[in-house]
C-alpha cells in the first residue's frame, strides 16, 4: 500500500482538490486498493469543516466530489504513515520541514514536480481569488496527478 498525504494552509482549498481528483484517477487506473489518499493543512484554521464551496463547485463541474472530506491539521505522526507528504507550495514545504521527524525529510515532495504541461513550481493559492483561480488549480493538478499516479505505478 502507498499512502500519500496532500498538504495546503488550511486544507480547504487545493489539499483536498488533490484528495479528490487523485483519489478518482487511482479508481479509474483500478488501485483504490493499493494507494491510500488523504489531505490536511499545515495550520489548523478549518479543522472540521468541508472544503470551500467554490473549490467544491469547480471539482464537481469535472467529475470530482469532494463532499466527504473535512479539513484535518497535519501532524509529525503523519510523516511515519504516508509514503509522500505533498505540498501545494514551498510556504506549505518550508512548514512541513519544520514539524518532520528526523530522517523522513524525503517524503516532502512540491505537488506540481509530477506535472508534465505547466511551468510552474507551485499551485497557487484561490482562496481570495474569483472562480477562475480554482478551474486554473484544477487544470494544474490533474496534470500533477497524472504524473504522480505514473510514478507509483
């Protein structure tokens, strides 16, 4: 089993976009049963609340429901159980390497260093932003989900 952890600010924005569109293309390729997803933020603004309504909407437009995730904090612990501990920027990466344990510094990946069509390091955040800045998060990780998906096959 790979486990693979998306981490944003707050986690209702673009940590469970990923969560969503990766879980969806891990179904479609048919290894639900050998990958596990999950999201959280590195700051604990949201804990308990479902992803932004707009960041719901755009998701659901192409075929990913994101309905069923509530935001979570990430915690050191996460770095011994997920295999890849995804940021969706450096800020995110430069507070993910704060918390990590010794010795679990490789399992902090940028999201966008397994896309392929864009060139761009970092998924910016919409949250203050109109709709088009979460079709534009869309479009930027469903490629880095295609890549990411490859590198696990």
């Amino acid at each position: 089993m790979v486990k693979i952890l998306f981490v944003c600010m707050g986690n209702i924005c673009r940590s469970p976009t990923a969560e969503g569109v990766f879980r969806q293309k891990v179904i479609d390729a048919g290894l639900q049963d050998r990958v596990y997803i999950d999201s959280a933020g590195t700051h604990a603004y949201h804990v308990g609340e479902p992803p932004d309504s707009r960041a719901q909407a755009a998701a659901l437009k192409r075929g990913f429901d994101l309905s069923d995730q509530r935001a979570r904090r990430v915690s050191p612990v996460d770095f011994e159980e997920f295999d890849y501990v995804i940021a969706m920027d450096s800020s995110n990466a430069a507070d993910l390497h704060a918390i990590c344990p010794p010795g679990q510094e490789h399992k902090i990946k940028l999201f966008l260093e397994f896309g392929e069509r864009f060139d761009v390091t970092e998924v910016p955040d919409p949250y203050y932003g109109g709709s088009t800045g979460f079709e534009r998060v869309l479009d930027l990780i469903e490629d880095a989900a295609e890549g990411l998906l490859n590198e696990i096959r």
